[in-house]
C-alpha cells in the first residue's frame, strides 16, 4: 500500500511539473510514468533497508536512462523527459528542516540533515550524469551499426 500511495503521489508531482515547464501535451503522461518509475525504485530500495543516498542514485539514473531512450524514440530533448521526473528526488525537507535547525540553534542537526541533503543532491546528479553517459553510449554505438550495415 506504501508503494502504491508513493507511486502514484510521485506520478501526479511529476505531471504538475511537467504541466508548469511546458512538456509538450502527448507526452504528460509518458513524463509522468518516467518519474512515477524512478520514485517506484526509490522507494522499493528504501523499503529493502538500502540507504536514501544510493536508493537516490539508482532512481535517477533509472529514470535519466528511460528519459534518454524515450528522447531517442521521439525525437524530442531528453529534458523534457528527466526535468519533470526528477522533481520528487529532489530534497526539500531536507533542506527546510536544516534551516529550521539553524534557527533553533540546534547546530548538530542542522549539520547532519544538511549533510544528508547535499549527498543526495550529489546522488540526483552522479545517476543523471552515469544515465547520459549511458545514453550517448548507446546512440553512439546505434549509429557506428547503421554505419556498418549499408
């Protein structure tokens, strides 16, 4: 039930995203599905006991390689694919409870949460650089068989 309930809460996060950066209309959904994908795997590693930092990194770059090869079977910029997706990834909480922590003067929290935040800050941006060096990888090798075939 945790997994429906976080699946599809990341799946209308992410079509009100798309919506506000102008996805183009006939790919809302396929936009959607890609972040409701990567938030599925995020949250089905955390449920396992994996840690949020590499639940993160294996979400997006799941969801950078999907948006990558559907960007590659549209025709369209892999952005509009992984912009919108990788919105629910991003952390936040964590920065607001590390602000919160500040003003508090609770300085050891705000240390720890705003570690936590800036890793998985690192996380969203290590999984989408390894999806795009996939994701060239593979055009390249596309294009050198088509190459070879005539």
């Amino acid at each position: 039930m945790i997994l429906l309930t976080s699946v599809l809460t990341s799946f209308l996060a992410t079509l009100g995203f798309a919506v506000l950066f102008n996805t183009p209309r006939r790919h809302l959904f396929t936009a959607s599905a890609n972040g409701a994908m990567g938030w599925a795997l995020y949250t089905q590693i955390t449920l396992l006991g994996g840690s949020t930092i590499f639940a993160t990194f294996v979400g997006a770059m799941t969801l950078g390689l999907a948006g990558e090869l559907l960007a590659n079977y549209f025709r369209k910029p892999a952005t509009v694919f992984i912009v919108p997706a990788i919105i629910p990834f991003v952390p936040g909480y964590g920065i607001f409870y590390t602000m919160e922590s500040i003003m508090g003067q609770n300085y050891s929290e705000a240390v720890s949460k705003g570690a936590e935040s800036f890793l998985i800050a690192v996380a969203i941006a290590s999984g989408l650089i390894v999806s795009s060096t996939m994701g060239k990888f593979i055009r390249t090798y596309k294009s050198k068989r088509r190459a070879t075939k005539v």
